[in-house]
C-alpha cells in the first residue's frame, strides 16, 4: 500500500486576451502528493503561450521540490519569453500546502468557515504564499517555500495579474470550486490580459 494520495477538488477559470492563453493552470500527482501551479507566460499570444507550455510540461512530468521544479522550469524555458509561476503542493500527512511563487502569481488561502478574507496578506486573514522578484527562464531568484497547515474544506485561490489583486475579498470557503473560480474571474478579471484563476478545496 502506497501512501494516501492528497485530494482535492479544482476550479479553473479562463480567458484569454487574443487567441491562445498564455496563462496556464497545471495539476499533478506525484505519489502522495499533488502539485498545483498557476503559470503566466510574460505577455501575451502566442509566444506567451508557448513559454507557459514549456513550463506546464516540466511540472506535469517531473516531481521533487518545488525549488527544484523552478530551476528545471528555468533551464526549460531559457529562450522563450519567460514566465511567472506560483507552485502550491499539497500533501495529506501532515495535512498541508507548500507553496512558494516567482513573480506575481498571488495565492490565498481561505480558510473553512472564515465569511471572507482580505487580500492583504499582511492583514488579518488568509495565508499566501511568498512571492520572489524574478522571472522563470530570465533571472531566477533563490526562493524559500513556505508551508502552511490545511483543515478540510480550506480553499486555496491563485490568480494571474489579469485578475485584480483584491480578487479574494469577499471570497468564501463555500461553494464549488468551478463556481468560486468563475465568479473571481468575472468579478475581478481585468479584461486587459490573459487571466486566470484556480481554485483547490482541500478535501483531506
Ligand atoms: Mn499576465
């Protein structure tokens, strides 16, 4: 017997400035433990979209820490226009999500039973994830993830720059995570830029 898988359930919600995203949303089970990134290759169109693939494909292939994924994205995506990512892991003993970002992909996690929390990370509320100046594939900072305990039914939310930095104001645990997903993006979504939201209840 294997150890017990982390389980989640996930929203994603999308749209794209002109013709293919470059934002992408990445999930992958790496035995018991499931990676979830969000990813906005700089830009848009296509050589956006490319970049992000780039970077959507290491993660989905490859496991170990999340330091490690970044510097392998970063060797992956030399050439390309770069991107910025935020990397959350989530893993079942102890119940907890590891996260860490480059650039401005921001995370929150909302927790069960809180109404809303403030986007602030620096207020009262929400955890997030530490954020490094840098950009995946140009200049790759020295990161240091940071892990947080999870309580069954927290959410955790990661956006694009193409959704308002107060996206999760107002947001609540409850809900479906497709439907907390699509409502971020058409309440905050900027309609200027690629954008993406995703949203992972933490089912334990
Ligand atoms: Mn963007």
């Amino acid at each position: 017997m294997g150890p017990e898988p982390a389980v989640i359930e996930l929203g994603v919600a999308t749209s794209a400035l002109h013709g293919r995203s470059g934002d992408r949303a990445v999930v992958a089970r790496h035995g018991d433990r499931t990676l979830v990134a969000a990813i906005d290759g700089l830009g848009h169109g296509e050589a956006a979209a490319e970049a992000a693939d780039a970077a959507a494909s290491i993660l989905e292939r490859d496991g170990g820490s999340l330091d490690g994924l970044l510097r392998r994205c970063h060797e992956a995506l030399r050439g390309t226009r770069g991107a910025v990512m935020t990397l959350a892991e989530f893993a079942a003993a102890p119940s907890q999500v590891t996260w860490v970002g480059v650039g401005n992909v921001e995370g929150r996690l909302v927790p069960t039973g809180a109404d809303t929390v403030r986007a602030d990370p620096r207020g009262h509320g929400g955890a997030a994830p530490t954020l490094f100046g840098g950009v995946v594939g140009h200049n790759l900072p020295r990161v240091r993830p940071s892990s947080h305990p999870l309580h069954a039914g927290d959410v955790v939310v990661m956006a694009t720059d193409g959704v308002r930095a107060n996206f999760a104001d107002g947001v609540s645990a409850l809900g479906e995570p497709q439907a907390l997903a699509d409502r971020i993006l058409a309440d905050a979504g900027r309609g200027d830029d690629d954008a993406l939201v995703v949203v992972v209840r933490w089912l334990g």
